[in-house]
C-alpha cells in the first residue's frame, strides 16, 4: 500500500515537473523573442535563450519516461530533482547578488515555481524510494 501511494506522488510530482519543463523549454526555445520583450533587459542573442529551452524539453522527455514506468528510474528522478534547485539557487543568487536590467518579478516567479518544484519531487522521491 505505502508503494502504491509513494508511486501516485511520484507520478504527480513528475507530471508538476513536465509542465514546467515543457512550459518554459518551448517559450525559450521557439518565442526567445516574446520572452526578452516581457522581461524588459538588456537585448541578447536568441541563440543563448533558445540552448536551454532544448535542455527543459528533453528533461520534460525524460520526465515522461519516467512516469510511463516509474519503476528503476532513480537516476532520472534524481536529475529532475537536483536540477530545479541549482536552478532556483542561481536566480536567487542572482536576485541577491548581481545587477539585472529584467523586471524583478521575470526572475523572481520562476525562482519560486522551480524551488516549490525541488520540494515536491524531493518529497515524492523520498515517498517513492522503495520502487526506485
């Protein structure tokens, strides 16, 4: 029973993670242009947007794979869990520490939605332990 329950966490945790992969991959990777009007900076290359909407679509790739079998997926649970926290500790870090010529807010929503998503797949991860 505690399986069956560590497994529906997990499955709703890595369905929170693809959205967010998706979400923000396809936005970086097809839109770069919408996304640096509504942040408001300094222009840059589109190329240096678009590299990681490649990497949150194939990370929301692997998420789906992971939550067509769940079982034996440790690895791939554990990447879609370290990666939202180094993730929110740069822009935090940003937040804090550097100059940014983006609106606050363009930092500070994804910082927040990407370390609510470490703490749900570290809990799921951790509820899930025994099929991983």
């Amino acid at each position: 029973m505690a399986q069956n329950e560590g497994t529906k966490k997990l499955r709703s945790a890595l369905v929170f993670s693809i959205i967010v992969d998706l979400l923000y991959g396809i936005a970086f990777l097809a839109v770069p242009a919408m996304l640096q009007t509504m942040a408001g900076g300094n222009p840059v290359e589109f190329g240096w947007i678009r590299w990681s909407g490649g990497m949150l679509i194939a990370t929301a790739i692997g998420g789906i794979q992971a939550y067509r079998d769940s079982h034996k997926q440790g690895s791939t649970v554990t990447i879609l869990t370290i990666a939202p926290l180094l993730i929110s500790l740069a822009l935090l870090y940003t937040l804090l520490f550097d100059t940014y010529s983006v609106h606050t807010w363009f930092i500070l929503v994804p910082c927040v939605v990407v370390f609510a998503l470490f703490i749900v797949m570290a809990l799921a991860r951790h509820a899930a332990k025994d099929i991983l």
